[in-house]
C-alpha cells in the first residue's frame, strides 16, 4: 500500500517537470526570436526614420515684422520692417489670404494677387503696400513675409497682423473735455398720454436698410479749349494754328471711405491717337478731386469727345452712373493747321517696361527677375505739321555691361505718323527700382519747334 502511494507521488512530480520544461522551452524560443529580430533589422531602415523626422522637425529662423502702422483705413500706405542681417543670395515674397472685398498693390499701382508668394527687392529690410477695402466693418488681416534663398528654400519666415478699420472709427484716442454747464438745466415732466379702450392696429414696422459706407468716382466738365506747345490750357471754342484742342475735366469720390486705385479712358476724334489709357491712378479719400488736362490731335471734322472714369471696376462703386463725360468737339476750319505743333516736333513716350521670355517674345511686368532679360516698348510720334526728316534715339539702361545703346538713321516721320519699338537689355545693375531713359534726337540733327518733349523716363523693378 504504500509502495503504490510512492508511485502516484512519483507520477505528479513527473507530470510538472514535463510541464516545466515545456513552458521553459517556449520562453527561450522567444527571447531567441526578439534577439534575431533586433540584429537582422536593417541598419538603413534606422538611417532613414532619422533622416526623415530631421528633415520634418528643422525650424526655421523666426523674424519680427513689424508695423509702422498696425491699425489703418482702406488706401493708407502700410510700411513693414523687420529684423537681422539684410539677404541679397535670394528673394522676399509677401502674401496676404483672400478675403471679399480686399485688395492690395504695390507702389501704388501694380495688382498683388491674395494667397499668392508676391516677390519684391529691398536692401533694408522694409517694404510699403496699399491696402484697399470695400467692406464696412473692421477687417484684420495677417501678412506673411518670407525669404527664399537661390535654391527655392525658404530660410526667413515671420508675419504681422494689420487691421483695416471701417471708415468713421480711429486707432487714436483723444480725450473730450466736457462743456461747463451756463444755466440750470429745465427738467418738463413728461404729460401722460391718454389710452382708448378701442384696439389699435400696430402698423407693420418697414425694415431699414443698413447705412452701408462706400466709394464713388464722378466726373464732371470744368473746360474746353486749346493747348499750345508749351501745353498751356486757354479755355474757349477757337483753336489756333499750332494749338490743339482740349478738354479740362475733375474726377471726383463723393463716397464716404477712399476709392483704392482706379483709371480713365478716353475716345477723341484724334487722326493718330483716338483712344487714351490713363495708368492707374492714386486713391481719392472721401471728398477728394482731381483735375486733369487733356489734349488731343487737330482734327478737320467734328467729333464726340467721350471720357469714362473707372470703366474697368477696379474701384468699387455704389453707383456707377455718373461715371461717363461726353461732348463734341468742334473740328478745324478748312485751311487751318490741322497738325498739333508748327514746323517739326517728334515726341517719345514709353508705353510698357518688362522682359524678354525664352522665345524672344516681349512681357510687360513692372517687377523682372535680376537674372532676367529686360526690356521695355516705346513710341515716337511726329506732331508736328512737317515732315520730321531722318533722325536717330539714345537710350539709357540699368545695365552693368550695356549703360547706353545709339539707334542708327531712323527713317523720316510725316506729320501725325508713329513708330514704335522694343528694346532689350541684359545685366540688370542692382536689385529694386532701376530707370529707363529715352531721347529721341538725341543729337539735334532735327531742328524742332520743341525740344522738351524728346524724352521718356520709367522705372523698373528688379528682385
């Protein structure tokens, strides 16, 4: 009997060690396992997640932008400036979101497109742009600025937020005195009303409209007469010989809030130049006027005289109606000068600057590239009563290798013929505004009744 209880003992101690050794084994098979997997992992694999999260995480540099203004009414000038070293490997952009009824332009005329990198050249760190809004309420608006070295990446990064107040309100606080009183106040005690047991039909309250606040250009006639070749305006109805005919005309914002930029056209019966494009022009605050001067080719036959303001609806308007000028203008009579100067008088002015594209094609663009081929068009008209006879052109470039280039002979120009003409340059001198020169007879050969038209400036911007 007691053999037998030994041998049952005997079998348990047998059955755990069997168990033992076999959860012994399975532990080992996988301490045996991770080690393999640790050691047989690629080294690269290591190499690459480092290089990865090192390309993700590497901050750029943080600059301060900051803003001469931060809080400003639509049309202001806004300057910003910022900190550090002044970069010249490289390229600054600006950009601002979109956002309805906002629009912003650099010096004043050129268009910078919202959510779009705008580039610009600046050798101390600052940059000026307008604002414009149409919106009568306060708007911010975030401006980023960053700069890109040569290879596209961007190094510098930094931004600042501009408010654009509605018109009416002020970032400046002053502080009112109060009146002294010069009498006792008389307080009349209010009389009641009396009431009628008989119901009343309350009348049904007409909404009103929101007092909106907006721009609106208008033109009016203030003359009509001549100019002579000193551009010297004399009102009336006669034109002499060697004068041209005239207009004097104000565009006015009798809105409430600044205009933004905006134009003119105008359509005369001139033989050579029937339509003139204004560039775009300044913004007009609430209550401001210009005055322009317009004169245009003599002509034998009558004629409407059509100018319109803000034609293409770059300014917003509330009323766009009172927008258009329009008269006629008498023409010559038969035997009168129907030239606009007497004798020879050849005139230069430059009508596009930009660049050469890859294809040789001209692009007008106010702001090229440093590295590109600049260029710009020109036209050289005759309006004077004779025939010009051969003359020659000298232009002046921002170029570090081609500062002047001489025409050759050019052929002669009748009375009121016109030529235009393009001109390349390579080697833009400097980064930021660079001017273009030209000077028709340049050297005199052409003996003319005014000489102090012969020449055309404009600028361009390089980044």
């Amino acid at each position: 009997m007691e053999n037998l209880e030994n041998n049952k003992q005997n079998d348990t101690k047998n059955e755990i060690l069997k168990k033992g050794g076999v959860l012994l084994g399975i532990f080992a098979l996988l301490i045996i396992l991770i080690v393999a997997t640790i050691v047989l992992v690629p080294k690269g694999l290591s190499t690459l997640a480092t290089v990865s999260f090192t390309s993700i995480f590497t901050p750029k540099e943080k600059i301060i932008v900051k803003a001469e203004k931060p809080n400003v009414i639509s049309g202001d000038i806004i300057n910003l400036s910022w900190n550090g070293p002044t970069h010249a490997d490289g390229s600054y952009t600006i950009t601002y979101p979109c956002k309805d009824g906002i629009v912003a332009t650099f010096h004043s005329s050129e268009l910078m497109t919202c959510d779009t990198a705008f580039y610009f050249a600046t050798n101390d760190n600052s940059v000026s742009f307008v604002l414009n809004s149409s919106i009568n309420f306060d708007v911010d608006i975030p401006i980023y600025i960053n700069y890109k070295d040569n290879q596209g990446k961007t190094s510098l990064v930094g931004d600042v937020l501009i408010t654009i107040k509605k018109i009416g309100t002020t970032s400046v606080v002053v502080p009112i005195t109060p009146p002294k009183a010069t009498s006792t106040p008389v307080v009349v005690a209010p009389k009641p009303i009396a009431t009628s047991s008989v119901p009343v039909k309350k009348p049904i309250p007409t909404p009103t409209k929101p007092i909106t606040q907006s721009a609106n250009l208008e033109i009016k006639l203030v003359a009509i007469g001549s100019v002579n070749v000193s551009n010297v305006f004399t009102a009336g109805t006669q034109v002499n010989a060697g004068e041209r005919p005239a207009v004097r005309f104000e565009i006015s914002n009798t809105g409430t809030i600044s205009t933004g930029g905006w134009t003119f056209k105008a359509r005369t019966p001139s033989p050579t130049t029937p339509l003139y494009q204004s560039n775009i022009q300044s913004s007009l605050g609430a209550g401001q006027k210009v005055q322009f001067t317009l004169g245009f080719d003599n002509t034998q036959n009558d004629g409407q005289v059509i100018i319109s303001v803000n034609e293409d609806k770059l300014a917003t308007e509330s009323n766009y109606s009172d927008n258009i000028l329009n008269y006629t203008a008498k023409g010559t009579a038969t035997g009168a000068v129907s030239a606009t100067s007497i004798g020879k008088d050849l005139t230069a002015r430059i009508t596009a600057v930009g660049y050469m594209d890859a294809s040789g094609s001209f692009v007008a663009a106010q702001n090229i590239p440093v590295t590109a081929r600049g260029a710009f068009k020109f036209i050289v008209t005759n309006i004077g009563k004779d025939t010009s006879g051969a003359f020659i052109w000298t232009a002046t470039l921002p170029s570090t290798t081609d500062k002047t280039y001489t025409s050759k002979g050019q052929t002669s120009l009748n009375s009121g013929d016109s030529i235009e003409y393009t001109l390349a340059f390579n080697n833009i001198a400097n980064k930021g505004n660079n001017t273009v020169t030209i000077n028709i007879d340049s050297d005199n050969s052409v003996s003319e009744s005014n000489e102090a038209n012969n020449t055309a400036s404009a600028i361009v911007v390089a980044y």
